[in-house]
C-alpha cells in the first residue's frame, strides 16, 4: 500500500543511521542506500545529505518525510479498518502521556482493553514537548497532557477530568498538624519539585510567578515516584496533582494540605491529530476518554 522507498526513509529519519536502519528495515545498508537515491530520483530533489555517515535530511526531504509519514498512518489506518471489520480492532495503540497523569490513565486504557481485547497497548511517560514531537510524527496515537499545551490547530481534544494540586509533606514535618497551606507560604520551605521541562512545573512556576513568588525548590526529579520517595524521606515538600493520589492511595507517613490563595483547577485530556478521515484506533480511543470524562464528571 505504500513503496518500502518511503517506509526506509521513515526508519532512516528515525535511526539517523544507515546500518541501523537497515537492520530495522532487515535489508543490507547497500540496499537501503540505493532506495533512498531511487527515491530522491523518483521525487526530483535531494532528501539526504551526502556524506561518508548520515548527518541530516535536506529540507526537501523533511518535506518528503512528513508525506512519507502521513502514507504509512493511512495504510495503517486502512489495515485497521479492514480488520476490524473482520474480527474487530486488532493492533497497538500507542500512548504518551505525562508523569503526572500515569496513574489516572489506567483507567482509559483499561476501559479500552476490556472494549477492545484483542489491541496491544503501549504507555509512554514523556515530557509535553517530546508528546508532541511524536505525535506529529505519528510516532503516537494520542496523548494524556494538559489542554493547554495543545491549542495549535492540528491538534483535536478530548478533555477526560480537572484537576487541583495539593502539596504533600512528611507526617513528621513542621507543617504537621495543619490541614492547608497557601501558596505563598509553599514557596518559603523546602520543595521538591518536578524537573523545569516538565509541562507541570511549568503550570506550578506560573502560579508563583502571577504572585511575585520566586520558591528555590533544592531537589528536582523527572519521576513521581522518585519526588513521593523524597517527600517521604521528610527533607521536602511538594505539589501535586490531587489525581496523582485518588488512585494509589496517600503513601504512609506522608500529610496531604490543600493549596488555597488561589485556588487553580488545570484540564488534562486526550490530545490527538486533527486528521479526517480519523483512524479507526483513534477514533474508538476517543470514544471511550469521552465516555471516561463523563464518568470522570460525576464525581466533580
């Protein structure tokens, strides 16, 4: 459904090497060379930059890639709906979502695996930035981030809940006995916070920023569960999504305050391509985050 030519290219894009490409691909470099300049004749343009190692793809051939790319989405998304109207969805679903929503996401995939049995899932836990990437590559089906990182027009959403963030602390802490915490007062003690790449930092520095709070957290991490490790440790404090806890349950030794002054609620959803027609995967995982988002709404 589409020449092996444009399927090399995507490999070749993503390995940034011939040899490895090629074993990918499971053909000889040689042969993986000559249908990329077969390719470059085929369209009229140079696609890879000459040299004795691959360095980069020409702009044309960027160009060349993403059609290459959107070729491939459409014959898998033609293989999905053939099959599926055999014997039902069959294939992978690829999903990326961001740390602080890994917990919460089970609760889509495993309504999507017990709809659609026979579909293999893949969870990814990725930066915003990096969900992105991949999901204009088509790298991934869809994504779990927050609504406000995808407002570009290629992009389609589904919001699934709103969240509040609260800030968790050792029970042996000086804030032991207090039931909230304001987040001016966050910003004076010890934090341990997400690393600055991280789409949640970024919302959770923004709240300081709009009350002229400069908090200097002493650890960061990339992991939720190397920042609950650290809190639980009894050296820092930090802030979370309250979702990140309503699922596996508040860790022992560990105080959970409510962040008051202000109080901010953040959407998080299914983010996926805007593409018609849609693929049969992608449209049977947006029906099921838009039946979860109602579930989801109830308990709002």
């Amino acid at each position: 459904m589409i020449s092996r030519k444009y399927l090399y290219l995507i490999a070749l894009a993503k390995e940034k090497h011939f040899g490895r490409a090629a074993a990918v691909c499971n053909i000889s470099a040689s042969t993986l060379s000559a249908a990329i300049r077969e390719l470059e004749r085929e369209v009229g343009v140079a696609v890879v930059e000459r040299g004795k190692t691959f360095t980069s793809l020409t702009p044309e051939g960027r160009c060349v890639l993403e059609y290459a790319r959107r070729m491939a989405a459409s014959a898998n998304d033609l293989k999905q709906a053939l099959a599926k109207s055999r014997s039902g969805l069959t294939g992978r679903l690829r999903l990326a979502v961001i740390p602080t929503a890994l917990t919460v996401v089970a609760s889509l995939t495993s309504a999507f695996s017990r709809r659609y049995p026979m579909v293999t899932i893949e969870v990814l836990s990725l930066s915003t930035p990096e969900i992105l990437t991949r999901l204009r590559s088509f790298a991934v089906d869809g994504a779990i981030a927050y609504l406000e990182s995808a407002n570009a027009e290629d992009l389609a959403t589904q919001p699934l809940w709103k969240e509040t963030h609260v800030l968790i602390t050792a029970a042996s802490s000086a804030l032991d006995g207090r039931e909230s915490i304001t987040w001016r007062q966050a910003a004076e003690i010890p934090l341990c916070l997400l690393t600055p790449d991280m789409q949640n930092r970024k919302t959770i520095n923004s709240v300081f920023t709009g009350l002229g709070c400069r908090p200097q957290p002493t650890m960061e991490t990339n992991s939720i569960i190397s920042m609950l490790a650290h809190v639980c440790a009894g050296s820092w404090s930090s802030i979370v999504p309250r979702s990140v806890l309503d699922l596996i349950g508040t860790p022992e030794g560990m105080r959970v305050l409510e962040l008051t002054e202000p109080s901010v609620v953040w959407a998080t959803g299914l983010i996926t391509l805007a593409r018609e027609p849609g693929s049969p995967m992608v449209e049977a995982l947006t029906d099921e985050a838009r039946a979860l988002a109602g579930i989801f709404d109830k308990f709002e």
